[in-house]
C-alpha cells in the first residue's frame, strides 16, 4: 500500500505539468481552456470528495449535489451581505457543509443500502426546492455573483490564480487522501467496507466511523463548491439537483469506486468528452452512457484500474 | 465464586415466541462455562443478548458490576465482553496479520482513538508485533501475509479466535467455534480453547459433548429460553431432568 519512488516520481511529474500548463495554453493563444481547466479540477476535487464516502467508507451517498451547490450559494449568499473575502467564505462553505452533512448524516446512516441511497437523495431534494422557493437566492434563476472572491494576496480575478488555487486545493486532497487510508482511521474504514458487523464486534463505533467519513466528504464538496461559484460567476439551482449527484456518482463510477484517482480521472472524461462529442455530435449523452456501460462491465476498478493507478485495495 | 457476569430474569420475544424466557445464569471469573441445550432452546440468542447484538425486552445483565443491559455492542466490547460468530466474520480481502491487527488496534483504552488520520498505522508496531503473537499463539504465524479469504475454513475459525482474543476481553462468548469443521480442526480448536484454562473466562456454546464435558469448568443447560441447571459437568451428566429434556439416553 505504500507509495513506490517511481509513482512518487509520477505523481510529481504529472503535478509539474499540469501546474504549467496555463503558460502552456496561453502560448498556444488558447486562454479560453484555461477555464475548461479549472472547472475539471473542481469537478476532479468534487467527485474525488464523494469518492471518499462511496469507495472509502461503503456509502453510496446520491445527495452530494446538496454539500457541492451548498458551498456555492453560501459563498454567493456571503458576497451579497459584503463578505467578499475566500478567507472568510470559503472556510464558512465548508462548515455549511459540515453542519448539513452531520445532521444528514446522523439520520440518514439509520438506513443502509437502497435506503440510504433514497433518504440522501431525499435530503438533497429538500434543499433544492427550500433553495429555489427563496425570493432572496435567485429561485430558479440562481444566485450571480459580482465579482470573484478575493484571496490576498492572490489575484483570483485573473483565471490563471484561479486555476492553481483549484490545482493546490485537488493537489492537497490527494495527498491527504494517501495519509488517510494508511492511517489507523483508514485501515479502520478498510474493515468496514469488508465487514461491518465484525467491525462492530471487535468494538469500533461503526455509525460514528462512517458518519465522520461522510461529513470529510460533505467539506470538501463545500470548498469545490466555493471554487466551483467563483469559476462560473454564478450559485445555480441545477448545481443543488439532483441529475448533478448522479453526475459525480457517474465520475466516480467511471474513474474507479474506492480508487485514489478514481474521482480525478472520471471528472476529466466525462467532461472532456462532454466537451468533445459536443462539438462533434448531438448525441454525446448517448456515447457517454455507451462509455459508462463499457465501464462497468469490463472494468469494474474504473479508468483508474486500467491505468494501473490502483493503490487502495477493494473489497 | 468470584462472579464476572450476573443475568437474570432475562427476556427476549420474536413475535409470540419466548426465545429467552426468563434466563437466570452466574459466570465465574476464569472459568470456561459451557451453554448447551437442544435446537431451538435460545442459545444463540443468549449470545446475541450478552454481546449486544439484541437488547432484553425484561431482565439486568450484570458484567463486572455494572448492568449493560441496554449498551450498544461497541460499548460491551470496550467494557470487555467479546464474541464470535457461527458463520465466520472475518475481512476476506485483507491480509490475515492485519485481520488481527485491527482487532488490537480496537482497544482504545491501550492506544486511544482509531479516528487518527495522518500517522501511518504501520508506524505503530507494537501493534503488529502484538497481532504477530496472536497468530503465533493459534498457530497461523505462517499465513500472516496471506488474505484470509485463502485460508482453509479451520485456518479462518482460528484466526476468528485469534481476533477476539487479541481484544483483551474479560468474557470471551465462543457461538460454536467448531461448526463446519472436521474431526482434526475440531480437534485444534479444541486445543487451542483449552490452553485457555485458568486465564481466560469463556462462555462455550458447542453442539459436541466430548468436547463439552472434557473443557467445561461448568455447564448450564439451557431449555425453551430458560436455564433449568447449571452446574459442574458430573453433576449435569447425572442429572434427571437434564436426560429426559436433552440428553436422552446418548450419555452413559
């Protein structure tokens, strides 16, 4: 389980690189990408978070869209009461989403399996319409925001600062991600996910394990929240709906359930072929839905496990 | 007798029926008490009910001098009453040293908190050289590297035992560790229970007489969710109503 030197080598490289690549882009003449850029690490950091619940923790959570769109209003919310500063927003994004996702958490981890897949879907749903039946956040049209945080002494006007505020905070979730599942906490979840029962019979607090595992994904979804306002200029009912958990449900799918860059690698595909079969076809649902298919009749690891990016073992 | 585990007037129903009607039973320190009865009596629900798998619907489960009746399991396992199961639980996809491992890392009262997020758990390798001295002390030293779904079903029970013994339990609950198994991994296992004479209180409930009355300390008999004796295994061999409700004439 420990990282080899060669894919410390890789993993620096790869890092190096995408670090460059607005330089790389605006050379090109091809600023615009830069912002496709940025919204797949946010994507990336996103599903990343929700993978942590799904394939560290054994809870298939459909409500994520609450804690992702959560962090965008709330920083949206804060920007028309005068709070512009990230310092101060960002962090109280991810506490929003902290405070939710105990509460969720706590009922919803009453119920396991299809039930707990319905009853975070149904919390989700709740703060959808509790969101766009509120005058004051936008309704339907959501929640515009005027200016970009600020995060001094960073510009985050310019879309490069943006890119690698969004670049640092994936970076940093993957690292953590790597101390986490060596640590006492990460083998404890690795004997949940294989069997909760013994878990529970050789003393651990299996509902508090799971529940502290969901709310470390609820924050980090905040925090891609935040990023995820400032990147569009907009908190956007369709971010809280419930087609936006399945969307990084299906990232997460794609890239490998469980799997370190699982949440990464299927936020870059499916976006990228979004992007790509949109300006191809009309049809890129459809292909996308054929990939998916692929995906998980073929290679159950995900695109991580294709790649022979596979460090976490699976149940 | 210096008691560890007092129950008494314990009840549990399913439905209409009384599985555990009204169970009075008296564990002594350091000794391996054996639970028997016939099909159906509520052994394994008793099992249930002391680990904190079920709660009594009536009655006080006294351990060490406090009633739990009402505890949730981790909270009995952390006072100190461990279980294992009929069917084996173990984690298949995880290597057999750290099946072990995990289980010495659940005493919180030895190493604090499992929710320790950032030092590598490998850097703790006192609990490895313990988990190490458990395999050892069930004889599976050699699979410590193996998953242990690639053990052989005695191998697996074995280290099922290993599991609950190295969470320190005051009262170990064994629900038939030898199920399932052939005459020479039940002869290990029994082995293995009987070095465990003297330092370690067990409540046994197994389905082989042999096995019963050579280990047993004592032996209570448990019929339709009562206890109608409990005594030292000559008493229960001769006793009346024992035969006509159990044993039959199989015990000569």
């Amino acid at each position: 389980m420990k990282a080899s030197p060669r894919s410390n080598a890789i993993e620096a490289a790869v890092l190096f690189v995408a670090a460059l690549l607005p330089f790389l882009l605006q050379a090109m003449g091809e600023e615009f990408y830069i912002g496709f850029a940025t919204r797949l690490l946010i994507f990336a950091l996103a599903a990343t978070s929700l993978n942590f619940i799904v394939g560290y923790g054994g809870m298939v959570a459909f409500g994520h869209a609450a804690f992702f769109g959560g962090g965008a209003y709330i920083v949206a919310f804060l920007m028309q009461a005068g709070i512009v500063s990230a310092w101060i927003a960002w962090p109280l994004a991810v506490l929003a989403a902290v405070v939710a996702s105990l509460a969720i958490g706590a009922l919803s981890l009453r119920t396991r399996g299809v039930y707990f897949i319905m009853i975070t879907l149904a919390f989700a749903q709740m703060i959808y319409y509790s969101i766009i039946s509120l005058q004051s956040a936008g309704g339907d049209d959501g929640l515009p925001l005027e200016q970009r945080s600020t995060l001094a002494p960073f510009d985050l006007a310019s879309d490069m600062t943006l890119y690698w505020v969004a670049l640092a905070a994936l970076a940093g979730c993957l690292i953590a991600l790597r101390r986490l599942a060596n640590s006492r906490y990460g083998r404890a979840l690795a004997g949940l996910r294989q069997n909760e029962q013994r878990m529970e019979a050789l003393g651990y607090p299996v509902d508090r394990l799971k529940l502290v595992c969901f709310v470390i994904g609820a924050g980090i979804a905040g925090l891609a929240g935040a990023l995820l306002v400032n990147q569009n200029g907009l908190a956007s009912p369709t971010q809280l709906y419930w087609t936006q958990s399945g969307m990084l449900l299906v990232m997460v799918i794609l890239g490998g359930v469980g799997q370190r860059y699982g949440g990464m690698l299927g936020a870059i595909a499916l976006l990228g072929l979004e992007e790509a079969l949109g300006l191809m076809t009309e049809y890129a649902h459809l292909y996308i839905g054929l990939a998916l298919l692929a995906v998980v009749l073929f290679a159950p690891r995900g695109l991580a496990g294709l790649a022979g990016l596979t460090d976490l073992r699976r149940a | 007798m210096n008691t560890l585990l007092e129950i008494a007037g314990l009840k549990r129903h399913f439905g209409g029926l009384w599985a555990t009607n009204g169970v009075d039973l008296r564990i002594g320190r350091g000794e391996i008490h054996a639970l028997i009865g016939p099909n159906g009596a509520g052994k394994t629900t008793l099992i249930h009910l002391i680990s904190g798998a079920l709660r009594p619907d009536a009655g006080r489960i006294v351990f060490a001098g406090a009633d739990i009746a009402r505890h949730d399991m981790h909270e009995r396992v952390a006072r100190g009453i461990t279980r294992s199961y009929q069917i084996t639980q173990i984690f298949p996809h995880l290597p057999v040293l750290e099946n072990v491992r995990l289980a010495v890392q659940s005493r919180r009262r030895d190493w604090g908190s499992s929710f320790r997020m950032c030092r590598p758990a490998s850097a703790d390798f006192r609990m490895i050289e313990e988990a190490e001295e458990w395999l050892g002390r069930v004889g599976l030293a050699e699979a410590a590297g193996q998953l242990a779904t690639d053990l052989a079903h005695g191998q697996q029970r074995a280290l099922e035992l290993a599991m609950a013994l190295a969470t320190r339990p005051q009262l170990l609950l064994l629900d038939e560790p030898m199920a399932g198994m052939g005459p020479e991994e039940s002869a290990h296992m029994a082995t293995l229970i009987a070095s465990l004479k003297g330092e370690q209180t067990v409540l046994l409930v197994e389905h082989d007489m042999d096995i019963v009355f050579r280990l047993a300390d004592r032996i209570s008999v448990l019929v339709a969710g009562r206890v109608i004796v409990s005594a030292t295994p000559d008493v229960v061999r001769n006793h009346p109503e024992v035969r006509r409700a159990y044993l039959g004439d199989d015990i000569q």
